[in-house]
C-alpha cells in the first residue's frame, strides 16, 4: 500500500486526463447522491409499492401513454396523460394529504411529476423506480385496457 501512495503523484502527473476524468466522476456521483438524499420524494420499489398499497391504500397515477397503460399497468392506477397532468386539479387537490404515487413506463417521467407535486403542497409523494416495467419485472400482477 505504501508503494502505491508513493506512485501516485508520478501517475497524476503522467495521466493527468485520466486523473481529471476520475475526479469528475467522483463529483458527478456525489452530486447525484445527494440530489437523491435531498429531494422530498421517495422512490418506491416493487415491494415497497406493495407495502404501500397494502397499508395506506395511495393514489396512483399512471402517466404513460395511453398505448401502453392499456397493454399493462399496477391494478388501481389511474391513467392521466402527462401533457394533462395538473397538479391543482380539483379532483387532485382533493387527494393532497393522501400518499400519491406516480409512474410511468419505464420511470423516466414520474420524477418531474412528483417534484410538480411537491410544489403543489403535496406531503407524500412517491415514485415507482423503473416504472410499470419494474412492476411486471417482479412478476407483480398487472391489469390490462382502460381501467
């Protein structure tokens, strides 16, 4: 170990891009962890979607489009189109002490929506991690067509 704390400072010197290249790799990380630690929503997994459901009985949103929230999505979900989607709809407001999770297909577009919750005054707010892709990934029961 000694031999290679001795070593690196002539390995910086003659490798300074891959050096530099580390150490912003080492920043982007850090800054993504704690934009993750730092934000007011949670991230669900399967299970832990599950347990939701199971306990508090949440809101679920489902912003995928419509194609694909008919080929599949999380028994209960209600489907709203992203470009539709308001959080100070009255039949949302309603909803705004309940637990409100929101997913899409693949998990790509629920963290906006949820940080549009947030914003809105909304306390509980989740999203699915991987989406309804997840979901079915974890051999969860899906439902098919409009409801």
């Amino acid at each position: 170990m000694n031999d290679i704390l001795h070593k690196l400072p002539q390995f910086v010197s003659n490798h300074w891009e891959l050096s530099l290249l580390f150490v912003a790799l080492v920043i982007a990380l850090l800054v993504t962890q704690v934009m993750v630690l730092l934000r007011k929503y949670k991230e669900l997994t399967p299970a832990g979607l599950t347990q939701l459901i199971n306990r508090d009985n949440p809101l679920l949103i489902d912003l995928s489009a419509i194609a694909d929230f008919e080929k599949m999505h999380v028994p209960g979900a209600k489907h709203v189109a992203m470009s539709q989607f308001d959080p100070e709809h009255k039949d949302l407001v309603k909803a705004r002490e309940l637990p409100v999770v929101v997913m899409d297909k693949d998990g790509r577009t629920s963290d906006g929506a949820a940080q549009r919750l947030i914003k809105a005054g909304f306390t509980r707010v989740y999203t699915l991690g991987g989406g309804v892709l997840a979901w079915q990934q974890a051999q969860l029961p899906v439902a098919k067509g409009k409801n």
